[in-house]
C-alpha cells in the first residue's frame, strides 16, 4: 500500500491494531514477532522430497567424492556428534588452508532464506553447491565431482530412481543433499515447539523464567524472533576481531585471499583486520561487520559460537549481551554498532535462567549414523548410448536447472 493510499484505511487499520494486540498471539503494532512453533518444512516446488532423493542425500552428504581432493564431505564440517557443525571457532578448511569462519549447523538450516553467517545464499540447493565448489572448503570442479559419480554404479542408479537420468548430474546432487537437509536434519516437536502450543510442563520453571527475559528484560527477542528464534536480519553486536587472525599465517592467508577476491577497495584490502561481513555483498560501509542473527534452536550443541566462533560458552554470550555488546573495527570507524544493545544488569540468577531456556528448548540430539559411502566401479557400456547422446541428456538437465528451457 502506497503511503497516500493508507489514509482513508486509517480507522480499520488502527482497530485491527487494537484487535492484535488483545490477542494471545500476535504482537502489538511495533513489536517484534512472537517466538512460534516450527512450520512444517518448506518444499520448493521444483524440488520436491521423496524418500529415494533424500538417502541419496545422506549418502552424498558423507561422500567425499564431491568435494576437490576427495577428501572431504560436508559431514566432516557439519559433524553430527558436534552439532552437524564444528566444535573449534573456525572451520576446518580446503587440505592445506583453513576457513576463515565458524561451520555453523545445518540442522533446521532449510527454513532460512538467508544461509551463511552472511546471509549469501538463498536456498539449501545454491548453499550446497557453493560449499563444496568454495575454495577454503569444498573446492571441487562441478566436471570432476560428476565423473566421479558416473563412476559409481551404486550412485548410477540411486540418481536414477531419483532423478529419472542415464548418469548423475552434478546439480541433482545439490537437491539430493538439500532433500537430505529438508527430511532428517530438522528437529520437530522440541521442548519450544510443546510449550508454545500448550504443554506447560514442556520447559522447567527455570527455562520459562529464562524465556520471559528473553523476551522482555533481556530484548534477545528484538532480533531472535520467530519459529527460527531470527528475524534474518543483519547487525554489527561489536563481536570482537578473533585472534587468530593476527595469531595464525594459515589463518591470515585466508583472511586476506577472501577480502581479496571478494574485491574490496586495495585501501581497504591494506587496512581492514576484521571480518566485514554483510560489506562483502553491499560494499556499503554502514554494513561492514554485520552479521545475520543467527538461529538459536540447536545452540546446546553448537559451541563455540559467533561468526568466528569468539565464545567459548553460552555465559561468555550472555555476558557478552549484559555488557551491551562490544566493540570492533567498524563499530570505530563507522559508528554503527546496533543500538538496539543496551547494558542489561541482569543478576547471576537471571543468566542461569537463561541459559537454561536456550539448552531446554534445544531439545534431543539429531543422530544419525554415518553411512558407508559406496565404493567407484567400471562402468559397462550402456548399449546404444552414443557420445553425443549421453552429452545432450546432461545438457538438457542443465539448461531446465537453470531455467533456460
Ligand atoms: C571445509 C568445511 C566445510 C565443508 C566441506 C562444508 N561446509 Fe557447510 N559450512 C562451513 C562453514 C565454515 C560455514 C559458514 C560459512 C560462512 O558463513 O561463510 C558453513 C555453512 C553451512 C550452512 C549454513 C547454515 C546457516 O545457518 O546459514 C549449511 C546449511 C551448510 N554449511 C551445509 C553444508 C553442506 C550441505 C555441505 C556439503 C555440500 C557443506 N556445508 C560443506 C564449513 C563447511
Ligand atoms: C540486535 C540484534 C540482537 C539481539 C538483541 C540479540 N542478538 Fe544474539 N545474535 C545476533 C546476531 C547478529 C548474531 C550473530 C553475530 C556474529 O556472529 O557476529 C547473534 C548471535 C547469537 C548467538 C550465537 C549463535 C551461534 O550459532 O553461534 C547466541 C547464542 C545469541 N545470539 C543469543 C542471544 C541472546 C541470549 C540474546 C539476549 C540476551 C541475544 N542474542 C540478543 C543478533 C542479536
């Protein structure tokens, strides 16, 4: 609605507000949304999950067939005794260099539209496909990843039952792995998701003291709000540069590699120390060291946590949050600290309860035994299939992938 259309509608709006507010559920005009249960799982219409296509999706997930050296899977950064993340600040990297960021979990990941600490992706599919293809992480080329998936009869015909192709292609793979994403990594009906809908005794007394501050005394619901626990939304808290970036060579060659290739201005190739974050996408300075609210709901088994993985423990964080938040590289230049972070003089008590709403709502691990990945074989000729053939069916797949037929 334009601005000079809202005018005659001006009464009806005001009582709906009014209306709103007197409900249980919905906030005041003004307020941030409401913590809510999880929806059931998004599915993208070209994409749809099947059982066939997300253990197809599992098994990728663990293969380190698509990853460059194959040496690597997602699962050896997303492990699932360690949260489906890591448990070190930074992430493992490409053998031979480090990431520069925390692996964050992929658990309950498929309901972003905003994924990476960056918010860079939007959709588990392109996700998929950029960390294994990324440099400091997968670094596989899409034509070597595929061949060596045509040369696994096991995968030959699971991409068949799943896809209906001859051969694996390389971007079925990425929906195979995102169905995976969509079917066993979310965490339904968790101790949160009982309490809001009505089973009171779901959360200790502890926990729900923990949630009112949460959601009052302690404004974590400004931005972690919603069934995700973040309005997706970027900020600079003033997280502090993480040491390794001055500590640690292999750790500084990435750093600099990134801000180089994500080409930044060489004035500030030479002067920026910190990760600049959302700047990456924007290149507006008043973005420089934002970050997208990070989802809460597995946090028990996430540490250690911020973009860089800064804090060791959910009480670093929640003093961290008590102190207003800190101070970084751009905080100084820029000024643009997020104002919504106040001092919160919470008391000792206050703390523990929150932390003990944010391990209770938690809930179970999601733990799912690694499987055997299947073995390479020699592929016997497919009778009538000729060169050009087997070439048009992957072309065709692609050009549909990418909207071009
Ligand atoms: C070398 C380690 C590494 C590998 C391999 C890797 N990841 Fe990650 N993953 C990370 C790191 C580090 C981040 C955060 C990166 C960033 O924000 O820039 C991340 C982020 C993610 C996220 C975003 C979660 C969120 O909250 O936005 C998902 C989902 C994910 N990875 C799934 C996968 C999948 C699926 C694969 C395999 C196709 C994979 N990762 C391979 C390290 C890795
Ligand atoms: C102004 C918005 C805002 C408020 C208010 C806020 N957060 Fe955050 N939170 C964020 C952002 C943004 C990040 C990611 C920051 C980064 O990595 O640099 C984050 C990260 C976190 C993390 C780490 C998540 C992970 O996966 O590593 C936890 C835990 C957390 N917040 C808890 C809280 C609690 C508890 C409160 C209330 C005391 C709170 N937050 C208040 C925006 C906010």
């Amino acid at each position: 609605m334009r601005p000079s259309n809202v005018l005659p509608y001006l009464p009806v709006l005001l009582m709906c507000g009014v209306l709103a507010a007197g409900a249980a559920n919905v906030p005041a005009a003004g307020d941030p949304p409401r913590l809510a249960p999880l929806p059931p799982v998004p599915e993208p219409p070209d994409n749809k999950t099947t059982k066939v296509k997300a253990e197809l999706g599992k098994l990728l997930f663990f293969d380190p067939k698509i990853t460059g050296d194959a040496s690597l899977s997602c699962g050896d950064c997303h492990a699932p005794r360690q949260g489906w993340g890591l448990a070190e600040p930074i992430s493992r990297g490409y053998p031979g260099t480090v990431h520069w960021r925390n692996s964050q979990t992929a658990v309950n990941s498929v309901y972003l539209s905003k994924l990476f600490w960056q918010g860079d992706a939007g959709s588990p599919e392109a996700q998929a496909q950029t960390a294994n293809t990324g440099a400091v992480a997968g670094n596989g080329s899409n034509d070597v990843m595929e061949a060596r998936l045509r040369q696994t009869p096991e995968y030959v015909k699971r991409f068949k039952e799943a896809f209906g192709t001859e051969r694996p292609l390389i971007n079925d793979a990425w929906l195979a792995v995102a169905t995976f994403e969509r079917a066993m990594l979310v965490q339904k009906d968790n101790p949160l998701d009982r309490y809001l809908k009505g089973d009171k005794s779901a959360l200790s007394a502890k926990a729900v003291r923990g949630k009112q501050l949460f959601e009052g005394k302690a404004s974590c619901i400004q931005c972690h709000n919603g069934p995700l626990l973040t309005d997706e939304k970027y900020y600079n808290l003033g997280v502090p540069r993480p040491k390794e970036f001055e500590d640690s060579g292999l750790n500084q060659i990435t750093f600099r590699w990134e801000i180089y290739q994500k080409g930044l201005h060489e004035k500030k190739y030479r002067e920026w120390k910190d990760d600049p974050g959302l700047y990456f996408g924007t290149k507006r300075e008043k973005d420089a060291g934002k970050f997208r609210t990070a989802p809460l709901r597995y946090i028990k088994y996430t540490a250690p946590y911020m973009h860089a993985g800064q804090f060791f423990t959910l009480e670093e964080v929640i003093d961290f949050y008590d102190k207003a938040g800190g101070e970084n590289e751009f905080t100084k230049r820029y000024g643009n600290k997020t104002k919504v972070l106040k001092p919160l003089n919470l008391t000792k008590d206050e703390k523990e309860a929150l932390i003990a709403f944010l391990e209770e709502l938690s809930g179970d691990e999601i733990k799912i035994a690694v499987p055997k990945v299947p073995p390479y074989g020699v592929m016997p000729d497919v009778p009538g299939l000729t060169q050009a053939q087997a070439k048009r069916i992957g072309l065709e797949r692609h050009l549909s992938a990418i909207g071009k037929k």
